[in-house]
C-alpha cells in the first residue's frame, strides 16, 4: 500500500493550465482500482494519494504520466506502508 504525496512546487500558478489532464489522471486510477482515496493536503499545499494493488515500480511510472507530475506543478513523494494491522473494513488490505 502506498501513500502518494503531491505538494505544491513554484510553479504551482500552472495548476489551472494542467487540472482537467491531472482529474483525468487521478479518475483513470479510481476506475483502474488503484487508487483508494484521493483528496487535498491542508492548507492549499497539494494532494495525497491512497494507492495499492501494483508495485512500487508500476506506480511511479503512473505518477509520472500525471500532468501535474509531468509539469513540475507538484513534487511527488511515494511511501510505501506495509499494513499489520487495519479497522475489519480494510482487511483486503491485509492480502
């Protein structure tokens, strides 16, 4: 399981140019199931990412395809978490 942090960089004044590229991303990897949760980082510093079911390697590189990525509109930061525990409605987690 990954968390994917996107934080704004200087050239965060081109976030209008690349968003309808950036939402086209971030819902691919919503229909695609793998991305679990998407939202914004608090306050106005970017976006997280809740990622799983593909490999570390598999994910960069769809980080990468992001146009926000791609255009140095945010830096990415990819951690990766390996779940021992969970709540019983995020046991798939677990597999």
């Amino acid at each position: 399981m990954f968390i994917i942090l996107l934080k704004f960089s200087s050239n965060k004044d081109q976030a209008s140019q690349y968003m309808e590229g950036h939402k086209e991303w971030v819902e691919r990897g919503l229909r695609d199931g793998v991305f679990l949760l998407t939202g914004s980082l608090q306050p106005n510093l970017g976006g997280g990412i809740m990622a799983f079911n593909l490999s570390q390697a598999e994910l960069q590189d769809r980080v990468n395809e992001d146009p926000f990525v791609a255009e140095n509109v945010v830096s990415a930061e990819i951690l990766e978490i390996t779940p021992s525990k969970t709540d019983d409605r995020l046991n798939f987690l677990l597999d």
